[in-house]
C-alpha cells in the first residue's frame, strides 16, 4: 500500500467521523431537544417541576417524605408511602430495600451495643409489621396485619425436636420467638406452641436448627391498613398512594387544617389519576401535588 492510498482511506475515515459526530452528537440531541419544546411535551422534558411564585418546589414524578426533623409524621400532610432510597425518597440513591417475601426472620442487634449501631436488620416482614402498626396508630384504626405480633415484629417461631420423613418437627423439645429479643420482649406473642412454652430468643443463640413456623394470628385476612402504606416502590421515588391510603388519612388531615372532611375528600379526588389509557396500571394519588394544592387552599393557622 502506497502513501496516497493510505491517505485517501484516513481522510475518508475523517470525513466519516466529523459527518457521524454532526448527525448523532449534534443533529440528533437537537432535533429531540425540539421535539421536547413542543406544547404538551415540555413539562415532562424538563422533569415535570413544581413552581410556587416563580420558585422551583418539587418534581411531581419524585416523592417526598412530609415529616418533621425527627421523622414523625406532619398531620397536615398526606403520607408518602415507604421509601428504601437513601434516608427516604433520595434520587441519588434510588433502589428498593432487596427484601423478598421469605425475609422473615430479623437481624438480631448486639443488646450491648447502643441501638443504632447494634447491628439489627428487621427482615420485610417486620418491616411490614411496624409500618402497619405505626400508621394504624397514626390514622386510628386496627394496624394489625396477618403473621404479625401485637408489637409490630413478625411473628415467627423456630420449633426444634425430632422430625418425621417430611422434615416437620413431631415432638417439640423447644419453642422460640425468633424476632423478639429477651433484652426487650417481656412476653412472647404466644404462650404456648403444642405444649411447649414459647420463649423469647437470646443474642448469640443459634436457631437455624428448627423448623421456621410464622404463625398467622386472628388478624384479619383484608386489613385496614393498605398495602402501599407499609411497603415501598421499586425505585423507592414514587410519589403516588392508593386511592385507599389516601382515604384512610383524610380524617386526620381535614382536622389537623380545621376544614371539613368533604372539602379534603373534594381535593384528594381532583388529584387523583384514573388507569393509563383506561387499562394499565392502578388508580393513584399523587402526594406532592397533593399537598402542595392543600398548603394553598387550605394553609394552617397560625
């Protein structure tokens, strides 16, 4: 190959290379930023933002956590659902919590240890259990949920003894309450297990060896409290509830503002979304619209 060929073949490459870069990192990025612009188009283009007199807000696509510097709920306020984003609906650090329905037994914490550094891990169904309880406290309805105890862990035993060809204990030697600790669990959930006394699980105590029965309790099978309310989204950034969360907190919101039930129900309809297209997806709530149209309408009192 002589020099001028391999010249020609640079230059064509050259050529190439500058018409691509035009069209793809250039022309393309453009054409689509215009696209954008179009009416109708352009709120969602540029991230769907929220302005109260000229000033950026919030993102209706991003939820928020409407709660005071301790993490207790504001009355005035729709609760967000759950959230495993961080500290709590964080858009640099969206993900879920990567808990499936067989985490049912807790982390347990070092009792020497201070609390927030023992090492506990609730597994997601205590994690579900204290959500739930929490907000029927909060809402003041029966929090309890199947699978549950009283004091919001799940309620799970570890049955230890002899076992039959299928692998379940016949003869119970020892019964434990896996998820409640004897550092702060005065009483088991259930007091017997076939007449074996159950206990409370002491740290550093291996359990494994038992066959794991979560035991459903006489909660009832539909509870008061939705699911949405007490476990989080995939991106742990959803901004939407159930139209039943919603409604389970309008009592608490229309007193805390000292307006009528019927005119909180009124603006929880007019920022409710129907099905996408009439078929896909779930009717939903949007909160931070929510509760920005209420700060509006119906400010607190000083």
């Amino acid at each position: 190959m002589n020099l001028s060929t391999l010249i020609r073949q640079h230059w064509a490459a050259l050529r190439a290379l500058l018409v691509l870069t035009v069209i793809v990192g250039i022309g393309y990025p453009l054409f689509i930023w215009l696209v954008a612009q179009i009416p109708g188009l352009k709120d969602e283009a540029d991230g769907s933002i929220i302005e109260l007199n000229g000033k950026p807000v919030a993102s209706s696509l991003i939820g928020q956590l409407f709660t005071d510097d301790k993490g207790n709920p504001l009355p005035q306020y729709f609760q967000s659902r759950p959230s495993a984003a961080g500290a709590g609906y964080d858009p640099l650090s969206t993900s879920a919590s990567n808990l499936g329905p067989e985490s049912i037994i807790d982390t347990p914490g070092d009792p020497s240890l201070p609390a927030d550094s023992n090492g506990y891990k609730a597994s997601l169904l205590s994690l579900v259990c204290s959500r739930s309880k929490t907000v029927g406290e909060l809402e003041g309805v029966n929090g309890a949920r199947p699978f549950c105890t009283g004091d919001g862990v799940g309620a799970v035993l570890s049955v230890i003894g002899p076992r039959d060809a299928r692998g379940n204990v016949i003869s119970p030697t020892q019964v434990v309450s896996v998820n409640e600790p004897c550092n702060t669990t005065k009483q088991p959930f259930l007091e017997n297990y076939e007449g074996v006394r159950v206990e409370c699980a002491k740290f550093g105590e291996d359990y494994s060896a038992g066959q794991i029965v979560p035991i459903r309790g006489s909660a009832p099978a539909d509870p008061m409290v939705p699911a949405d309310a007490v476990t989080a989204s995939g991106s742990g950034l959803d901004p939407h509830i159930s139209p039943a969360y919603a409604d389970l907190q309008i009592a608490r919101v229309a007193k805390a503002r000292g307006v009528s039930v019927e005119d909180i129900r009124q603006a929880v309809a007019a920022h409710t979304e129907g099905r996408d297209l009439g078929i896909f997806g779930e009717p939903r709530v949007n909160v931070v619209e929510l509760n920005i149209a209420l700060d509006q309408k119906f400010p607190m009192k000083s």
